[in-house]
C-alpha cells in the first residue's frame, strides 16, 4: 500500500504546520489549505484519503465544504474529521448531520486525533469503501451507483484496464505499481473535470481495473482522451533505457525473459442507449466484455 493522503483544511498556519510535521513523520502524504476554496479545489486534483476540517475558515466554512464534499459523487465518499474551537451540541450535531465522521475540539490531544484519524481510514478500507493505494471508491460503493443508475437513462459505463501492468511490476517492484496506480486515478480524474459533469463517478474496482460512470454524450470523448493522455505519460514511470528502446524485459513464467511493450489503457464502453440491462452484473460482464474486445484489437506492441 502507498502512502495514505491527508488534506489539513485549517487557518492557523502554526496548528497547520504542526499537523503537516507530526503526519508527515508518521508516513502519510500530507497537504495543507487555509481556506475552504483551496480544500475543494485540491480534492479535484488528487483525491485524499481523509479530510481534517477545520469549521471556521475565512472564506466559507467547514460546514458548507462538507456539504459540497457530500453533494459531489466523486468525493461523497471521503471520511471527514472535524477540527473546530466549538463544543456545542448543536455543532456537533450538525457536523454529523453533513455526514461527518469524526468531531475532535481544540485543544485538542494529538495522539487522539492520531487514533482517530487510523481508525477513520481503516474503517474506510475494511468496509470496502475505497482503494487504499487510489483513495478511489471500492466495491461496495461501484455497487452503490451501479444499482443507482440502472433504473435510469442517459449514462454510459466505462470499465477500464491498464494492460501489461503485470509485467511492469514484476520488473519495477509494487511501489513503482502502486504509483502507477495512484497516476492513473489523477489523470482519469483531470479528464473528467475537463469532459465530464459534476455527478461523474470514478471507482477503483481492484487492481489495474478502474470504471467510470460518465453521460452518454460524453463517454467516447472522455473514453479516447483517458486512452491518448495515459499511453504518453505513463512512460516518466520507465527508466531511461527502458523509455529509448521502448519496451522492457519482462520475466517468463517457465524461465528466460520476454519484450514486453509499455503500458496502455483498454476500455469497454455500454450504456442504456445500446443495452437493456437485467441488474448490475449484466452491466460490468457486458463492459468488460468489451474492454477484451478493445485489447485484443489494439496493436500489439
């Protein structure tokens, strides 16, 4: 598992600097805003696996950030933990209500927030929520939206597989794969936010396998564009030899080595438009049936 992602939403810039000092040694990849526009405009970028939110901020507060986090599909899922001077109930109260997480008051005892913030991540991954190496949405939440737009009209679902990712970690180690795998929910999310709607979904179905939930109009477009963007920059996670001779050399199963071609992206595209759909494995076995069919009419390398 990669390093788990932390976003400190907070004003004071010595609690701030603090908390990015004291995560940070502990191993997580820590980033830090002061104001609730930054916060949100940094969860469009690279998703965090938890959000540490600060109530009073000097623009708009936690309150409405959190409501924003909750109403958008993409980041409906991100556990929330409410750092704030407050202790009234009726404070508390409304935090949970936004679907907050946790409540932790100034002062506040930094071992505790330390436990809360594990616990908080931990019950996300054990619950199937999210990927811990994406911080995308996981099963249960894929199955969520899947029964959710099943009965409805107007999307397109796209599965997604990076291919010859195997052979990749096999030469450059599960690091190297893990951020990979971190590189590919990025770049998928920057596409959507160029070509997509507000109520896209972006799930991590396991693996090298992500899936979109997109509208019907916009699926092809965002479906090449994912396709053309991860094929050129995927390659900065070669070596240098590796990028000049344009393959790798990739160990075999039954002993010697093979030529293995860098890494691309095959996509399945269904929707209501071309399918009807019983329930929702009709949904994913029809994708990923096409995805097979989208490899296997891709140029070998």
């Amino acid at each position: 598992m990669g390093k788990a992602r932390l976003l400190i939403v907070e004003d004071d810039v010595d609690i701030s600097t603090m908390l990015k000092i004291y995560f940070g040694g502990l191993g997580y990849d820590v980033d830090t805003a002061m104001r609730g526009s930054d916060a949100l405009e940094k969860t469009r970028h690279a998703l965090p696996h938890l959000i540490v939110l600060d109530i009073m901020l000097p623009d708009i507060d936690g309150y409405e950030v959190c409501r924003t986090l909750r109403t958008n599909t993409r980041t409906s899922h991100i556990p929330v933990i409410f750092l704030t001077q407050k202790d009234e109930r009726s404070d508390r109260l409304q935090g949970l209500e936004l679907g907050a997480d946790d409540y932790i008051t100034k002062p506040f005892d930094i071992e505790e927030l330390k436990l809360r913030v594990q616990g908080a991540i931990r019950r996300s991954e054990r619950e199937s929520l999210t990927d811990p190496r994406s911080g995308l949405p996981a099963g249960r939440l894929i199955e969520e939206q899947l029964r959710k737009i099943i009965r409805e009209t107007g999307w397109a679902f796209l599965d997604i597989r990076i291919n010859s990712f195997e052979p990749f970690k096999d030469v450059y180690g599960f690091v190297a794969g893990d951020d990979v795998l971190r590189f590919t929910g990025m770049l998928v999310g920057e596409v959507l936010d160029e070509l997509g709607s507000p109520g896209d979904f972006v799930g991590h179905a396991g693996g090298d396998n992500f899936i979109i939930i997109t509208t019907n109009e916009a699926a092809p477009l965002i479906r090449q564009k994912i396709k053309d963007r991860f094929a050129e920059e995927v390659q900065s996670h070669y070596n240098f030899i590796d990028r000049q001779q344009g393959f790798i050399q990739a160990p075999k199963a039954e002993g010697g080595v093979e030529k293995v071609g860098f890494m691309t992206f095959s996509a399945g595209l269904v929707s209501p438009e071309l399918h009807s759909f019983a329930d929702i494995r009709e949904i994913t076995e029809l994708a990923a049936e096409a995805r097979r069919q989208d490899a296997a009419s891709a140029p070998s390398a």
